[in-house]
C-alpha cells in the first residue's frame, strides 16, 4: 500500500516457471497481491506462483488478452500494476511508478521501454523496429502519440478498466489499451520511460515477431476501421 491506495501486481504467464522466481522475488513490499494468471501452462507455474503466495487465476482460454482480463477480473485493489513473467520489465520499480501517478494525479501510465543493454544482434535490432513500425501506425491511425504502442507494463487506477472497450484476446491488447485510454480527453495519462532488455529474457518466448507483429497491424487497422475481427 502506498498513501492509502492498495496494489495488485498482475502477471499473465504460460510455461514461465524459470522466470517467475527472478520476478517475484523483486516485487516490493507495498505491493499488497500478486496475481499470476496461469494462461494454458503445462508446466508447474502455477505451483511456483502459490510458493512465492500469489494468487493464482487459471485461463484456460489461451491468449495474452484473455489472460489479462482474467487476471483484471480478480482485481480488488485501488491501482493495478502489470508485468511479464519473463523477467524483461523492472518490477523493483514499481514503487517509484505508483509515486508519479500519485504525484502527478494521473490516472493511467505506460511505460516506455529504453534499451538498458547494447546488445545490438539482429534479433533485437528487428524487435525494437517492429515496435516502432507499429507505434508508428497507432499514431497515424489514431493520431494519439504514444511512442511504445507494445509495452506491457501498465501502472493505472482500477477503475480505468471501467471506462475502456478491450476486444483483443492476443497480443494487440497492450496496443488496444493504450489505442482506449489515450480515445478518452478526461483520463491523465502519460508514458515513462523505463529500462528493458530482451537479453536477459528468461525461458522460452512466447512473442514470434512476425507474425505477432502482422496480426498486431491488422488489428490496428481493423479497429479504426470498425471491421470485425474473429481473433486477434
């Protein structure tokens, strides 16, 4: 709890039983409940989140937006924080996010990823450009500029979700939330940047850069333009 206001930390995971140690073991006290949403795991993440005392939410719907709003389901607290299971997002700095959203009075927060390594192999060096191929088209499409359409870590009141349409069951729901929240003229919202390293990821990854990256585009474009999309 920080100045009265309770947090839920909500991490949606599938087979992250190697990152979620690291993860939960930097999460800060003032976090009041962790909830880990075992999203369609074959392996024991779901006996690893119970032995660290989160809360375990099961999704057998498979998606990283069914995840998400399974976890969100379940959240009782005043502020929500997100972050994934694969060690890449800065938990420890969860503290110092919920203190500028209280500070600045803000509603909602997305934070913005800086490269902390200099790892410049092909495979980051194409990440971070589909990440800004995409980011691009959210702000052309939408005009809304939003510099990190794709990062997963979220500080934000609940009630936010209260106010927000979310259709996306996979990966276009990062850029979905931000695509509602930033819709809405009287949500304060704003992007911090944080340091993020695809490096030290930690197990097998679930993001296939092409055709997550394909599937994310179409999204964006099938939104802004009211078609109907079966699954995204």
């Amino acid at each position: 709890m920080i100045r009265g206001k309770t947090i839920t930390l909500v991490i949606p995971a599938h087979n992250e039983e190697i990152g979620l140690p690291h993860v939960l073991g930097q999460v800060p006290e003032e976090v009041d409940r962790v909830i880990v949403v075992d999203n369609c795991s074959t392996d024991a993440t779901s006996i690893v989140a119970a032995e660290f005392g989160c809360m375990v939410v099961n999704q057998p719907l498979k998606g990283y937006g069914h995840a998400y709003q399974a976890g969100f389901g379940a959240v009782e607290s005043d502020l929500i924080v997100t972050a994934d299971a694969d060690g890449t997002y800065p938990v420890a700095r969860i503290t110092s996010l919920v203190e500028i959203l209280l500070d600045e009075q803000l509603d909602f927060i997305s934070c913005s990823r800086k490269p902390d390594d200099h790892a410049g192999n092909l495979n980051n060096i194409m990440r971070f450009t589909g990440n800004f191929v995409l980011s691009a088209f959210t702000m052309l499409l939408y005009l809304h500029y939003i510099r990190d359409s794709q990062s997963g870590m979220w500080v934000f009141h609940r009630e936010v979700l209260d106010r927000v349409r979310l259709t996306s069951g996979g990966m276009a729901f990062s850029e979905e939330l931000k695509i509602e929240v930033w819709s809405l003229r009287d949500i304060k919202r704003r992007e911090v940047d944080i340091p993020f390293s695809y490096s030290e990821r930690m197990g097998k990854a679930k993001l296939n850069l092409w055709r997550d990256g394909f599937r994310n585009l179409i999204f964006l474009f099938a939104k802004r333009f009211g078609i109907p999309m079966t699954r995204a």
